[in-house]
C-alpha cells in the first residue's frame, strides 16, 4: 500500500471542456427549448420579469444568476447580496515541455494546506496529452485582469482597498497573497512543483497564454 506517501485514484479522469460544453447547446438546441445567446451581456434589470441585454430585452420567469465574476453586480439588481464584493484571483499555468510530458501519466495533486483556500500547484494531463502545471491563485486588480494590465478601471481601486484591508486583518488572506505572488518566478513556481515530480527541470517548464 502506499497510503502513507500518497493516495492513487484509478477513476480520475480528464475530459475536453469544450466537446462537452458543445454536445450540450447541440442538444439544447436541437430540442427547440431553449436559446442559447452569445456575446449578449446583462446590463440591468427593466422590471420583475425583464432584463435588458447588449442585445436588447429578455423576458424570464425564473432568472438564474450564474454570472461568474460579475455574480455580485447581477444580484444586486435583484436586491440580493449588496453586502457582498467578488475578490477576484487570477490563475496563471506553466506547460511541460513536449519531450518531457512523459513525466505525468495521470494528474498529481499536493495534499492540500487547510490554511489556505487554494489547492497550489499541480499537474495535469489534459485530453489533448499535454501536461500543465497550475493554476497560481495571484489576487487581480479587475474581474478579467488575465494580464498584468488588463482590465484595469476605476473599479481597480476599491478591488485595491478591499484586498489591503484583508491583507492587514486576515493572517489566512495575507499568507496566502504573499506566497502566490511569488509565484510570478519562475523559480518559485518551479520549486513548488517539483515537490511532486523529483525528476523535474528547470527548463523543464515552459510559458502558457493561460
């Protein structure tokens, strides 16, 4: 048994995100239910049973708010949630190298640290074959700053304040940032992984546009 140094699931498997996600409009829409509507934004709620969209109004009798990082703007015009702000953390990947990926058969996961709400570092072997190692949780400065300057508003400023007051009340919130941040280096990124893979190089990892 290896119970003592880690666990193995044999069951675990990975799927393509997006095979699934289109086998399910397929079906939606093959069914004449329903709609689905892309690039079409909720701007504000007209009255109990319409919205306003990018793409003129919706009308609903059951309005379901699964809205991502902007969860807490929808609610709000429902009267839901004002004492809530989304934080918003990005994640951040590195890639083995092709002629490496044989290092990772399967996903390895760190035993999680119960002082901090991420998972850290990690591998995966997706559908595709290729291995990543990730996601980094680095707290943003807007809800799709992907990159370093990206989405940056007048919103940033009391994301800024939010995060400051957290960083200085919360010791959790506060180890936690501190320790993703470093995880821009490459070198600290590195050394968290290869707490799993012995085998792993340096130059083994490469950038992602994740």
């Amino acid at each position: 048994s290896t119970h003592e140094k880690a666990l193995y699931s044999q069951d675990t498997a990975v799927i393509d995100p997006f095979q699934v996600l289109n086998a399910i409009v397929d079906e939606i829409q093959k069914s004449g239910r329903a709609k689905v509507l892309y690039s079409n934004s909720f701007i504000k709620l007209k009255n109990d049973h319409t919205a306003l969209t990018s793409n003129g109004l919706i009308e609903f009798k059951r309005f379901i708010n699964a809205s991502g990082a902007y969860a807490d703007v929808v609610a709000s015009w429902f009267g839901l949630g004002n004492e809530y702000k989304i934080l918003p953390f990005k994640g951040t990947y590195k890639r083995l190298r092709g002629d490496r990926s044989h290092l990772v058969r399967a996903s390895i996961y760190p035993v999680p640290d119960l002082r901090n709400t991420f998972l850290g570092v990690h591998f995966t072997r997706g559908a595709d074959d290729k291995v990543h190692a990730g996601p980094t949780a680095i707290p943003a400065f807007g809800r799709e700053n992907y990159g370093f300057f990206d989405d940056i508003s007048l919103e940033t400023l009391s994301i800024i304040f939010r995060d400051g007051i957290l960083f200085f009340e919360n010791q959790s919130f506060r180890t936690t940032a501190l320790a993703e941040v470093r995880k821009y280096s490459k070198r600290f990124f590195f050394n968290e992984a290869r707490g799993l893979i012995n085998d792993l190089q340096l130059s083994d990892l490469e950038d992602t546009d994740k």
